[in-house]
C-alpha cells in the first residue's frame, strides 16, 4: 500500500525555522517530481516548492530566498528546510508526489507561525 507521510510541522515564532520531511513507502516507482504545496484556512491549496529527479528546483515567488527543497533519491524522501517563517506561512503543508502516471498526497502536517 502506498504510503506519502508528512513530519516536521509545529508552532514556531516568526522570523524561525523549521523543516518538514515527506517519506514515500508502499512501492512508489520510477518518481518524478516531489512537492510541497499549502493550504491556509479559508484559501485555496497553493504551490510552494518542487524538485525533479535531477535535483532541478522550483520555488513560488512568496517563499524564494528563505525555503530550500532537497530530496534523498535512495531514500525516496522530499524536505523542505523553511526559515525566516511568517505568520502568512500558517498553513497545512501537503506533500506532493508524482510519477508518470500517478500523483499521491500524503495528510498534511500543520505549520503555524504565531508569537
């Protein structure tokens, strides 16, 4: 059974870091791209960062400069290292995985930036 679980989520004061980890299980082959994407209360899911097979990364303009992307291949698992953290960064994080032919989301882990 395939299983996307995201960690790392929490409460952290603005201007703080935190870093979120995806890990894939349950036979995902042959992955593409790996994600995040977020969502804040009342809004829309939102694209935040995506990394290729190749290490070729992507960034929404809202996040440049303060969240970084990596992924360990071997290990089949996506991070996102978040610093500098606003309180508009409140949000579930969503990990996003597709191959292709298929796209999987894990639960979500909740980030809330607040002092």
């Amino acid at each position: 059974q395939v299983q996307v679980v995201e960690s790392g989520g929490g409460l952290v004061q603005p201007g703080g870091s935190l870093r979120l980890s995806c890990v894939t299980s349950g036979g995902i082959f042959m992955i593409n791209t790996m994600g995040w994407y977020r969502q804040a209360p009342g809004k829309a899911r939102e694209f935040v960062a995506v990394i290729a097979s190749g290490g070729r990364t992507n960034y929404a303009d809202s996040v440049k400069g303060r969240f970084t992307i990596s992924r360990d291949n071997a290990k089949n698992t996506v991070y996102l290292q978040m610093n500098s953290l606003k309180p508009e960064a409140t949000a579930v994080y969503y990990c996003n995985v597709a191959t292709f032919g298929n796209i999987y989301w894990g639960q979500g882990t909740q980030v809330t930036v607040s002092s």
